[in-house]
C-alpha cells in the first residue's frame, strides 16, 4: 500500500483543484476515483463518430470570478461561447417553442403582443399571481409570471427532474434563472463565458499532471480505507457514503442518458438545449454538442436526458426533509479532523463548477494554513 501526504477521493473539480494546490505546495498526495476516468460529470471524449460529447450531459462553463479564471486558464486554452436555450411547451392546445429565460420574446409570441421592454413589467404585473411569502419553487414563478406560464414552462419540467411537485420544493430551483424585461436570450450572464477550447478532459489532465500527484483510477474507497492510506482525507463523494448511511440515505436525484448521432446533417436543434415542458414527454431536455463545442463534423450527436431517482446521485433533494437529514451528516462531517468535505456531493449543496472550484482554491488554502 502507497502511502502519501494527502488522498484526495473523487477526480472532479474539487478534487483536481486541491490536488494541484496541495501539490506544488510539497505535499505527495494520490487521486483515486472509483469510474475509470478524470474529469467526474465533466468528463468530455469523442464518441464512435468522432463528435465531442459530455457523456453524462452538457457541462456549460461561466463565472464572474477573475480568481477561477485565472486558475483553469493554466490548463486550458478558450473559445467564447455564450449559452442559449429553448422549451418546447404545451400551449393552448398546441405546443410553441421560445427562449429561456422568459424574456420579451417569449411573452410576444405565446400572448400575441408587440411589447416595448417598458411595458413588459407593467404586462407581468398583471398576468402574475402575488404570493406573500414566497416560500416554494411554485410561489417564485407564480409571484413573477402568473399561472399560464408556471403551468406551461415550469411545472411539468420540474416534476419530471425533480419527481416532486414545485410546491415540494424550496426557491432555489426555479429562482436561479430571472425573467427578462428585454430581448437578451443568453441562459447565463456572466462576465466570463467560455468552454475549454480542446475540451474539460484535456484540461483535467493538465491539472492532473504534477510529480507530486499519483492517480489511481477503478479505486473505490470508503472512509476507513482512505484514512488507511493517509493522514489526511479530501473527500469529495455523497457525505452519506463517508458514514456508512449512518441515518440512512440522503435523497439525490440521479440521470439516465440516451445518445443518438445523426450522420451526414448540420446542426439540427434550435439552440444547443432544448427543455421539454410537456409532462407527457418522458424526457426533459435534448442537448446537440456541436453548439458547446464548435466542432465541425458532417454529423451530429445529441443526449436526451431522462431524471429518474435510481443511479448515480446528481442533484442534492432541496427540500426542508433532505436539508435536516443533511444537518445530522454535516454535524458528523465538522467532528471529522482528519477529513476535508467539499464538492456538490460531499456538501450537498448545488453547485456550478465555478463555485466548486472556488470552493476547493479556499480549501486548499486552508489545508496549508
């Protein structure tokens, strides 16, 4: 058995990052990952056609942050990219595509108006259902946008990704994306919205690539384990893993992926994602690459993602139910000395990758006090 400074569990973000900081700080510190590759969900490769796919669905990079930048910059080379994004939704009596966010375009073409951006808020004024206080997923959307559109564009889809109604839900899932008063149809507003320009694997790898670092792929360690092989643990996998299930299992919401490639056409999607907010649809969204990557190739590869509560854990569960039995976890967590928690999965908090990375630079910091 090696033994080494630091073993960092999980080869995603979190764990990349600290890896890298630990070790041109001196530490020798070993990467294991239980899947047979870097990256985590951002994992990216070429398919059996050629086309640069995300295997476990579309990883979209943006930030604000000059630090985070400044950081995966080392590895990576850019190509701008500003993400778009349509829902195809029950309307009607029929189905209608528009952009999301909702913005002036979108209220234009399901209600049939000619809006000045002036008069779009005095028009979501009184299509909109106050709710006071705003304490679900339902009550956000209703408050901003009134019923018709939270039945169309919101209610179906979050019952299909989340399997919960969003009144079982907390405001953090449908408040993360505004409605617009203008014309403005990027999905994001970041400063910073670029993709790694050779794709996330290379870039891993660069942040991989250190004498101080030792990878060990196919590894799936548990808690005693890891502590076996050094003195300190990073520990970037579900936090209910780390103890066994102690107080049972936390609830995750998990994806199942199908991917299709479609030869010798151009782009065939609207926008790179399309959502599907019909509930009668089994699946939520379709994602065609070649809008993320910029790849020119004769044909095209997409994913349609299907949510579903069995598989491997994606989304942390945000309700009050999923926030209490994380609280019992993270008590058992912050006794842990030895063992550093960070990630999406060991903090159970849904992060963007930039937040992951900034977290884990902050750790790293910590770590080497």
């Amino acid at each position: 058995m090696v033994r080494s400074d630091v073993i960092v569990v999980g080869a995603g973000f979190a764990g990349a990052v600290i890896s890298r900081q630990l070790a041109e700080a001196g530490r020798t510190v070993v990467v294991a990952d239980r899947r047979d590759h870097i990256g985590g969900n951002a994992f990216d490769r070429l398919d059996a056609h050629g086309v640069l796919i995300h295997p476990y669905g579309p990883h979209i990079f943006h930030t604000n942050s000059p630090e985070v930048v400044a950081f995966l910059s080392r590895f990576t080379a850019w190509r701008p990219y500003e993400h778009r994004v349509v829902a195809r939704i029950p309307w009607r009596g029929g189905h209608r595509v528009v952009p999301v966010p909702i913005n002036r375009t979108t209220i234009c073409r399901l209600y049939g108006v000619d809006l000045a951006p002036d008069q779009m808020q005095p028009f979501l004024d009184r299509i909109r259902t106050p709710v006071d206080p705003v304490r679900t997923s339902a009550d956000v959307v209703l408050n901003a946008v009134g019923p018709d559109l939270y039945q169309a564009m919101f209610r179906g889809y979050t019952r299909k990704q989340w399997g919960l109604d969003p009144s079982e839900l907390d405001t953090t899932v449908t408040s993360r994306v505004a409605t617009r008063t203008d014309d403005d149809d990027r999905y994001f507003t970041d400063r910073f919205q670029h993709m790694p320009a050779d794709g996330y694997t290379p870039m891993f790898r660069g942040m991989l690539d250190h004498p101080g670092i030792r990878l060990e792929l196919g590894a799936d360690l548990d808690a005693a384990t890891a502590h076996a092989r050094a003195p300190l643990v990073v520990w970037t996998g579900p936090v209910d893993a780390y103890f066994a299930h102690r107080f049972g299992p936390l609830p995750w919401r998990s994806l199942r992926f199908e991917h299709q490639h479609i030869p010798g056409q151009g782009r065939l999607l609207p926008a790179a994602v399309v959502n599907e907010g019909d509930e009668a649809v089994p699946y939520t969204r379709t994602t065609e690459f070649r809008w993320l990557t910029g790849q020119d190739h004769t044909g095209s590869s997409l994913v349609r993602e299907y949510s579903s509560a069995e598989g491997d854990p994606y989304y942390p569960i945000p309700n009050p139910q999923a926030k209490a039995l994380y609280q019992r976890y993270k008590d058992l967590a912050d006794a842990e000395p030895a063992t550093v928690f960070t990630g999406r999965l060991a903090q159970y908090r849904y992060f963007n990758m930039d937040q992951v990375v900034a977290a884990a630079l902050v750790q790293a910091g910590k770590i080497l006090g």
